[in-house]
C-alpha cells in the first residue's frame, strides 16, 4: 500500500527527481504545494510549461535563450574576435557579473568525463569551428578562444583536448589563471589554492 | 607538541581521563579491557579517523548518541589547545578551544605515528601499502601534496573507465590515442610531481634511517619506479610521456592504465635481500619500526617537534631485546605510548614512565 493517495506519492516521486533532493524534502514541498491557493500553483506550473516552450539553445553559442541568436551573439556592443568558453549557461552569468569581458562565449554543456558516459561527442563543440572563419562571424577573425572550464581534472582534460584541436588552426588558445581569490587574507586561503598561486606567480 | 590529558565519553568502552607523561605512557591491562580502544582515541584525536574501522558509528558506546574524545594539547610554554571529536552516526564535530573546526584545519593539530599489526602491510604486504606510507609522510610535511594526490587517482580513474569503454566499443587504436591525449597530459604532470614528492621524501628518510637500530641485519630503502630501466629517470615527465604514448595499444588491450606513479614501490632490503619476501617476521618488524621512525624524525626536521608514538600490543609484536633498544631510542624524543598485556613488560620497562591499569576502559594510575 503507498503511504499516500496516488496524486501525492506521484507528485513527490517527480520532486525526487530533481537534482539534491531527497524523499523528506520532496514531501515537504509536495506538501507546501498542497497548501498553495491554485492560483499560484497554476503560476507555477505555466513557468515550468514557459520555459520548455520558450526556452531554447542559441544555434551559435548554445547558450540557452528565448531568441535565436541570443542576444550576446547578435549584440553590435560585444568583440567578435574572442570567444570565451564555459562547461555550463550558469558560468557566463558568472563571467559576464565581472562586466569586464565584453567577447563572445561558446558553451558547451558539460565536461570531458568518461566515468559518466562524458565523451567529445556528448559535448557541444562542434559548431565552435564554424564561428571561426570570418564568414560566419559578421566578416571578422577569431583572434583567441580563452577556454574558461572548471579547475577540476575534468575541467582541465576538457580545455586541454580544445586547446589541440584548436592550435593546429593557428588560433591563440588561452586559459584562465588560478589562484588567489582577490579581496580575502593570505590567511583564509587553503594550502592547494595557495600552492597554484605561487606556482602561478608573475613579475610586478 | 604534548598530550597533557585524554578523555573519552561513549567512545568503545572508554570512561575518565588519562594525565600523560610527556615521555613514556604504558597502558596495562588484561585482553578486551579497552588498552588498544585508548590508542584509537588517541588516533582520532589526531587524525578524526579511527585506524580500526572506517564506520565512527560502530566506535559510539552501544545504546547511546553522542561519542566524545578530548584532549589538552600543549603546543608551547604558553600555548594548550583543547580538541575534541565527537561522534554523532557517522559524522563528526571537531573542535579546537570550544570552537567548531573544518577537517582542514583540525588536521595538524595533534600528529601521531601508530606501530599496531595493520601497518605490518607496509613491509610485508602489497606495494599500495608502501605508496600510502610514503604519500601519507609527504603529506604531514606538505599539506598541499593531499590534491595532487586526489587528482591523480581522479585522473586515473576517468582513464580507466575511458579505457575500458574504448574495449567495449571496439575503438580504433588512433581514436583511443586521441580520447586518451588530454587526460596523459594531466598524468604527465600528476606523476611527475608524485615521483619527484616521493624520491625526495625517500631520500629525506634514508639520512635519517637507522638502519641498524636493532643490531644484526642493515636495512635500506629505495624508490623502485615502475619506469626504472626505460630511460632516464632524471628527466621524468619527457619518460613518461613517451611511455604512454608508446603503450597505448598495451593499455588498449588490457583495459587499465598501465604507467604511472600508481605501479612504483617502496623497495625494503635488509642486507641486500627483499625483505617481503625473505625477511622473518621479526626482522620485518624490525624494519617497520626502522621506517617508522624515519617517518618521526623527518616530521621532526620539518616542524621541530616530534609527533606522538603509538606502539599497539608491542610485546606481541617484538623481542624485548628490540624493545628495550627502541625505548631507548624514543627516550627524550617522542611522546610514547604502549599497550602490554605483561606483568613483566611494566617490571622491565616502567622506569621513569607512567603506567595505567586499563580495567574495564577506566584507566588507573599504577603507584609501583
């Protein structure tokens, strides 16, 4: 017998299924669900309908848009000659916060990982290598890829398999330094950060 | 560093305190009365990790909630630390002077070296055992070293698991080769700092090695790379870049990565034999300590003071001959503590130690 009425027990199997929830959190919001007026559940599930609907993938940069091109990509205010590339959407917002890289980005959705069926193949990168010839860029040459993916050991498997692809076509392929987060005590730094910081250090 | 004082509450069978000696501690009790349970209080203490079993939970005193061990450590003149662990399941609140405390920083507050019959792998058992010692010593003196390590395991895992898809799907030699270039690339540069972390680490210990502290046999240590006899090892990362790509079909067949710092070894010899295969029990023993205390004094001329010592069941282990000469040797270095079952251990050795009945968990101090 479940422990609820079917709708119920359906309802928080399908919260389950989101990422970080677990059986008592996925009772308590079907339950905070259950306590809502209907006007505000209807609010919630036509969100859920907008964004599939709505929502889709930039055909030039995969970032996820309700105009295709997105915006960055069709923006006359952005450099064209350089393109940042980030694993997932939520890492351009971070970069695009700083305010100061006013390139293009290209995502690409995840990460090399072979321990989760992660290939080049799952990744999207290769409408990459059309927006590097001038004719599919508004006329203009792509003069450096920074290829901005997670320091993690995936992260980096995936910068450095871009990194040979990209090379052999004689474009510069940088990646972003590591090290000291800016605005904290040498102090409250962990030892590895530190260590890469020094490892990273520069002249002044 | 100095142990002034132990206490356990709900830990194993653990009841009131220890006031240690800053020199030599002998716990002293019949079997199963909690001697071995206050060394892995100790153990947890130092590294929040029990050395007897992976699960806290099992450590909790049977019908109760909260575990705790604490301690009084003495860093200097004017300095003692208060630590605490306490166990809750299986998680852990580590404190330091009543404040909670994240691992990272709770590691390195209180560090020991334990001689119990597990660390006997080091010396007779497979070469991972010899790996962890060695990457566990490289870790005390440079905390940083913990993700290098990490990475690398990680590293040889998603080729592993790269590896074995290229097997299942039948991948061409050139695609494998490909799919496999970003990963070599990282191990490249993992493996060389761990082989170069470990040739260092081993060349620290062997100019500290006493390798005749026991008398008879003299042992030596060698790092043995799985690339030895391949080229030259002086230049590490062009080898084993070279390696890999030259045994791309090999670890395309068998399914694993096959080069790296995960197939080296510790060699132990005592008189030019390996000791593994050919050394008594009492010889590779011998040797353990010998390691041991290698370990000690390069922590020692790293961070100027030793780390405890915990010599589990040490008459069981070693000859009294051996036993007094390490003593001896540890008199005035390291903070000791021993667990013995025997009246005539504490006869021979309790000069100018303390000694604690352990009955039933509750430590006693002994008036001789």
């Amino acid at each position: 017998m479940l422990d609820y009425s079917e709708p119920v027990a359906k309802l928080i199997d399908e919260f389950k299924r989101l990422p970080g929830i677990g059986h008592k959190n996925a009772q308590r919001l079907a339950f905070f669900i259950l306590r809502r007026p209907k006007e505000d559940v209807e609010r919630f599930v036509e969100a859920l309908h907008e964004v599939k609907e709505r929502i889709v993938f930039c055909n030039v940069c995969n970032n996820l848009t309700d105009v295709n091109p997105c915006l960055y990509c069709t923006s006359p205010a952005r450099a064209r000659d350089v393109i940042c590339i980030v694993e997932e959407p939520y890492n351009l917002v971070a970069i695009e916060k700083t305010r100061s890289f006013k390139g293009l980005y290209h995502i690409l959705h995840g990460a090399l990982s072979p321990i989760r069926g992660v290939g080049p193949d799952e990744l999207m990168l290769a409408n990459l290598f059309p927006r590097l010839s001038p004719e599919n860029n508004e006329g203009v040459e792509v003069a450096e890829v920074i290829v901005a993916t997670n320091p993690t050991t995936e992260g980096e498997a995936t910068a450095n398999y871009i990194a040979r692809l990209l090379k052999p076509l004689g474009i510069r392929v940088t990646r972003i330094a590591m090290g000291m987060p800016v605005g904290s005590d040498l102090e409250f730094v962990d030892e590895v950060t530190m260590d890469k910081a020094l490892t990273n250090r520069h002249e002044i | 560093m100095l142990l002034e004082r132990l206490e356990a509450l709900n830990f194993r069978n653990l009841s009131g305190k220890i006031e240690c000696s800053g020199h030599l501690n002998i716990l002293f009790g019949e079997n199963g009365q909690g001697k071995t349970n206050w060394l892995e209080a100790m153990h947890l203490l130092s590294t929040t990790k029990s050395f007897k079993t992976s699960r806290l939970k099992e450590t909790i005193c049977f019908g109760e909630e909260l575990g705790i061990v604490r301690g009084s450590v003495k860093k200097s003149a004017e300095i003692t630390h208060e630590l605490q662990v306490a166990l809750q399941g299986n998680s852990k609140i580590l404190s330091v002077n009543g404040k909670k405390e994240t691992v990272q920083r709770y590691l390195g507050e209180l560090h020991a070296v334990v001689f119990n019959s597990d660390e006997l792998e080091i010396v007779r058992g497979n070469p991972d055992a010899r790996r962890k010692f060695l990457d566990n010593g490289i870790v005390a003196i440079y905390p940083a070293f913990v993700q290098t390590l990490s990475d690398y395991n990680r590293v040889i895992k998603q080729k592993n698991s790269l590896l074995q898809s290229a097997l299942d799907h039948d991948y061409s030699l050139e695609k494998t080769a490909d799919l496999l270039a970003p990963w070599n690339e990282q191990l490249v540069s993992l493996a060389s700092r761990i082989h170069k972390a470990r040739v260092r680490f081993v060349e620290r210990l062997n100019t500290v090695l006493e390798k005749k502290l026991f008398g008879r046999e003299e042992i030596s240590i060698r790092y043995a790379s799985s690339l030895e006899g391949r080229g030259d090892l002086g230049d590490y990362a062009a080898l084993i870049e070279e390696r890999l790509k030259f045994r791309v079909q090999a670890e395309l067949v068998s399914g694993h990565a096959l080069i790296g710092t995960h197939r080296d070894d510790l060699e132990v010899t005592f008189d030019g034999l390996d000791l593994r295969k050919f050394g008594s029990s009492g010889q590779q023993r011998s040797a353990l300590l010998i390691l041991l205390i290698a370990n000690v004094s390069v922590y020692f001329e790293q961070n100027g003071e030793y780390p405890l010592f915990l010599l589990d069941d040490v008459d069981a282990e070693l000859d009294y001959r051996r036993i007094g000469q390490l003593l001896e040797f540890l008199n005035g270095k390291t903070q000791t503590f021993v667990t013995t079952s025997k009246d005539s251990f504490v006869e021979r050795f309790s000069a100018g130690s303390l000694v604690f009945s352990i009955v039933g968990g509750h430590p006693e101090l002994h008036r001789t």
